[in-house]
C-alpha cells in the first residue's frame, strides 16, 4: 500500500486536461473563467449624478445662493447644453452631468420657485457626482481562472460581455455496485440497503463545478459490470463505489483489467479508504472508491475534488487550518486517520466518538476532517491539529 501523498501524485495526471468552451452569459454562474478578459466598455461612461437634485458650475455653496434653471437631466436623458455660472440643470440619480457641472445640489437643500432655486442650509458637504470610469475603465481586466458569483457576472455584463470563455465541465459517471443495493424509492428486502452514496457525491461533484452522471446501480456480475463501462463510455472520470476490496464478490477491479484499464495502484495507507484504487480505461480515468459511505466521500474529497480543479484550471490545494482539539483523542494506528469533525466557530474542533465508516448521520453533522498522521500519540484537549474543513 501507498501513502496519502503518493497516491495524490499518482491521481492527479489522471485529472482530465482543462478545455475552454464559450457559454452565454446567463448559463456561466458557477463557471470557472478560463481566460482572462477585458472591458469594453468605461463604467461609467460618463459623469453622473449619484442623488436626485441640481447640476452647478460651481463646487462651492453656501445657504442663500441662487441659480437659473436651464432645463433637466435624466438618466438616459442627457441636457444637451453646457453649465454656466448661476445655472442649474434638474438632474436625477444616474442622469449624465452636463459639460461644466462641478456639484449636485441634493433636492432636500433647495427650495424651487419657478425657474429659480435658492440653497438653504444647513447644506450637505457633495458632491455627488460618479466620475466618468469611477468603476471600472475600458481595457481593465478580470483575471482567470476564477469562479464565476453573481456579482462577477454583473461585473463582466456591465464590462460588454455577452459570452464568456469557460472552462469545460469534466464529466464524471458514477457506478454503485453490489447486489444488496437498491434504489431510494424502494423497499429493502432481506440483507439489502438503499445505494446512497452515489447521490451524495453527485452531489459533491457537482457543486464542484463537474458533470455527474448516475449510472444504474450494477449487480456483482462480470456481465453486470461490463455492461456499466459500456454505459460509462464518454466520461471523462469513471468513479466505482464499492466492490474494491478482494472479497470472492469484490469484482470491479478484476473486471477493470479485463477490459484493459491499467491501473496505478490498489490499497492505500489511509483510514477510512484503504481499499482505493486508480488508473485509466482507454480514454477514461478511473478512480475505484469503498463501499463504505465515509470512506467513498472522504477519498472524494482527497482525490476526485483535486481532479475536478485541476481540469477547471484551479489549484489543487487543499486549504487546511490548525484549530485546538476540545476532546480527547488516543493514539492513531499505522494509517493517516481522517476523523469527521464540528468546528466551534472559536478556534476549537470536537472529534465525533464514534468514526465507524458506515455512519452517514455522523457524516452529516461535521463539517470538517481532523488529519492524524501514522503513529500519532495520543492528544489531549487543547492540542492543536490539522483540519480539513469539509466543502
């Protein structure tokens, strides 16, 4: 068996090679950008009023001063002339200050009559106007790669960007395997359980920026089994969720090689997720992953995450912290433990006590991965450890 480590070296060249493709850019939340781009446009391209009030050629007032008005601006509705001194154009939020125009007298502080204000104070200090390219100029870039949120979206529409360059989203099939598994809308007969594991990481995957296609469940049959790589064909990763180990009824990683898959390695020195295993089918990577629901979703996170980022062009890394432990723990055995977790929000981390690997509940209450390296001593209360939070 290999360490952690060694098998990520070995995982990562088996990630799929980043692609761009051009999506619209109502499909690109939650796309990573895969070049950088430019704006082409200034924004604002021009002068703005940011409040409702008067345009005027002057940048110092005081209460009792007088100006003309001359006429108004809106916005999408500019005044076509230049502010001279004692003029004033009625301007509203967003409308174009006119050539001249140096302050905008918010309303609240001029009293109209007719064609002519008058200031009374006391006035607020201005001078509201958003100068032309305040936000953002033409030729400013927006560097890549990067995650797409809303506000980058509105920040790339408002730049003139219609379409953008993405990267594409790596296609991962997912295959349950085992005949005691069944779909979650039926009902268990004798020794069966409902396949969840492949929902789950779905799931994860998916909101990791991949494609994931939930294959049919597959029986413990070389035939079954052949039958789930053929509908497996085109994905770019295949994950097998159980039969890795090398019971009389763990198929998978002999029906693998008899289809050609030449796999890098089978068992890992880790906990839970010895049983892991990787290497490639043709075109298609494969990542064989337990049967067990802790262990397939940690070893997601360790080594299909990093495969998922590296094709989206990001890095790879995974951010860890360092947070005080508020239990107890007893020395580890000879495999890196990785031990489902709740953070306190205050520096703190409590272990949960029970870290069977078949236990979803106490999966779904962490929210991160306590990391115990090989032979760890024993830690008390208080003792800082690394920390994987969990996505």
């Amino acid at each position: 068996m290999i360490t952690v480590a060694e098998a990520l070296a070995q995982v990562l060249p088996l990630a799929p090679r980043p692609e761009v493709e051009t999506v619209p850019l109502r499909q690109a939340r939650g796309r990573v950008l895969a070049q950088a781009v430019s704006a082409r446009l200034t924004q604002p391209p021009f002068a703005a009023s940011a409040m409702d009030g008067y345009a005027v050629a002057t940048a110092e007032v005081a209460p009792g001063d007088a100006f003309h008005v001359i006429g108004e601006a809106a916005a999408g509705h500019p005044y076509h002339g230049t502010l001279g001194p004692g003029q004033a154009v009625r301007i509203f939020t967003g409308g174009e200050v006119p050539p001249g125009g140096k302050r905008v007298i918010i309303q609240e502080d001029v009293q109209r009559d007719g064609d002519q204000i008058t200031l009374h104070g006391p006035l607020d200090t201005g001078p509201h106007i958003r100068p032309a390219g305040g936000d953002f100029a033409q030729g400013t870039h927006v560097s890549a790669p990067r995650s797409l949120d809303p506000a980058h979206i509105a920040l790339l529409a408002a730049m003139g960007h219609s379409t953008l360059p993405v990267a594409r989203r790596p296609e991962i099939a997912l295959l349950m395997t085992g005949d005691e598994l069944r779909a979650p809308d039926a009902i268990p007969g004798p020794g069966e359980i409902i396949g969840s594991n492949g929902y789950g990481l779905a799931a994860l995957f998916e909101a990791q920026g991949a494609i994931a296609r939930l294959l049919p469940i597959a029986r413990d049959t070389p035939e079954s089994l052949d039958l789930a790589l053929d509908l497996a064909q085109g994905a770019d990763v295949l994950v097998t969720i159980g039969g890795a180990s090398v019971g009389d009824h763990d198929l998978v990683a002999t029906t693998l090689r008899k289809a050609g898959a030449k796999m890098a390695f089978h068992g890992i020195r880790m906990r839970p997720g010895k049983p892991l295993m990787a290497g490639r089918l043709k075109d298609m990577s494969v990542i064989g992953l337990p049967g067990n629901p802790v262990s397939s979703f940690v070893c997601s996170i360790l080594f299909v995450l990093p495969m998922i980022r590296r094709a989206l062009g990001l890095s790879t890394e995974m951010p860890e912290l360092r947070l005080r432990l508020t239990n107890d723990l007893g020395p580890n055995g000879p495999r890196q433990h990785y031990m489902r977790a709740k953070m306190d929000g205050d520096g703190g981390v409590l272990v949960a006590d029970n870290q069977d690997s078949s236990l979803l509940s106490v999966l779904a209450r962490s929210d991160a991965l306590v990391i115990r390296p090989p032979k760890d001593a024993a830690k008390a209360a208080g003792d800082t450890v690394r920390v994987l939070p969990l996505p």
